[in-house]
C-alpha cells in the first residue's frame, strides 16, 4: 500500500508466528524504517521501527491507517 510518504508491503510473502509481516519504506529513498509483525504475546500486530528513524503525525497516521484497514483482515 503506498502513502504520500512510505509504502508497507509484504516481501517474499514473509510469514512470522503463522501470520503475513509487512515492511515500512520510504518512498523516496526506498529504505526500510519499520516492521509490523506479529506480536504473539499481545495477539495482536506491532510496530517496530529502524533505529534512528523519526516519524512525523502523517507517516503515523498512514501506520494507524494499515493497521486498521489492511490488517484486520489476517
């Protein structure tokens, strides 16, 4: 799914504790600032961040967004 700002996609169909793992790009550099995984322990999806990364309230919206639209699904 591609936002203003990144794009988060599933690569290889990469699969952690049974479900999808979805990696977080930046659109104009292409390099990787994020996971959402799996997070068996909470039953639910979690963000994980690249060290050094910074995130403004629109790139997290777009995470939120993913989470709530895209995810629920699996």
């Amino acid at each position: 799914m591609k936002y203003k700002y990144i794009t988060i996609k599933q690569i290889n169909s990469e699969i952690f504790e049974s479900k999808p793992v979805f990696r977080i790009f930046n659109n104009k550099s292409n390099s990787q600032l994020g996971i959402l995984s799996y997070y068996k322990p909470w039953k639910q999806y979690v963000f994980s961040s690249q060290p050094n990364c910074v995130f403004n309230n629109s790139c997290l919206n777009d995470i939120i967004d993913f989470f709530e639209n895209k995810i629920s699904s699996f």
